[in-house]
C-alpha cells in the first residue's frame, strides 16, 4: 500500500527549501573539505577526513529520506476540509478531565509539527485519538508518560501559524 504524507503547502515548500540547501551548500562544501583532507595524506589518522565523511553519509541519508517524504506528499488545504469533526488542519481544544486544563492543538503534517506552539502530527498519540471525533467526545490516550482522559471542549478551523515572527 502507498504511503501518503498529508502536508499543507507550506510544509511542503519548507522540505524542498531543505533538499536545496543540502544540495547546493552543504554537500558542495562537504565534497570540498573531504578533497581538502585528502591532500594531508594519511587516511588513518586523519580526523577530518573521517569528520567530512560521516557529515557527507549524515546528508546523503537526509536527502534519501527528503526524496522519500517527497515523494509520498499530499497537499492539503486545511480550509477546503469539514471541521464539525477533528481532521487534518482542525484546531482542538482539549480539557483534561482530572485537572481541568486545557490545552489547544493543532493536527498537521509530520515535518511541521512543533509542540511547543501546539503543532501536532496526525501521527502522534494524541491526534489518532483526536481524528474524527468531535466537540463532547471524551476519549483516553496513551501517552509516554501516563494515560490521559481528555474531553474535546473545541474544534474549528483557524490559520495555522508555523513559525513566530
């Protein structure tokens, strides 16, 4: 079965900005100081040969999984989608039965998740909880740290931001 990697435009353009960085800065300036360390001779005992190339085998790997991600991208606008039920893109507001305290998320792609400003993955534990339940729906998720009950106060649509400014 095809993997789909939901992702909205921005997420998308933020990886391809990546693959050009990797592509034309830091690769170049890799090849450029393993041919550098080649000119010191010994191989051996020359450590920043061996520095340039784990870097080298570290950006090859990222762009692999890039082109992966990539290729497996579906974009999506979060505003053409229904949010009377939590989806892709849906703003949530959860209360913690025991304690009371709300928390607000936001379901994205995985590479634009950032927890600390709500920022999600469809992925986590929470969101696969989360995703096509509606406001009063109380659910239990596992997370790493303990079993949390959460009632669903909210769900709507808002812009997402993905970077403070």
């Amino acid at each position: 079965m095809e993997k789909i990697e939901p992702m909205t435009l921005f997420g998308y353009n933020k990886l391809q900005a990546e693959v050009k960085n990797l592509k034309s800065v830091k690769r170049p300036a890799v090849v450029k100081a393993i041919e550098e360390a080649l000119e010191h001779g010994d191989l051996k005992e020359n450590a920043e040969y061996h520095a340039a190339k784990e870097q080298q085998k570290q950006i090859d790997n990222r762009l692999q999984e890039l082109s992966e991600i990539i290729g497996s991208a579906k974009i999506v606008d979060p505003s053409d989608l229904e949010h009377a039920k939590v989806s892709f893109g849906s703003t949530v507001v959860v209360s913690d039965v025991k304690s009371d305290e709300e928390f607000t998320y936001t379901i994205v792609g995985g590479c634009e998740s950032n927890p600390e400003m709500g920022l999600i993955s469809f992925n986590s534990p929470l969101a696969k909880q989360l995703l096509g339940r509606e406001e009063g729906d109380e659910i239990k998720v596992q997370l790493p740290n303990a079993t949390k009950e959460f009632e669903i106060v909210e769900v709507r649509y808002q812009e997402i931001v993905f970077e403070c400014n």
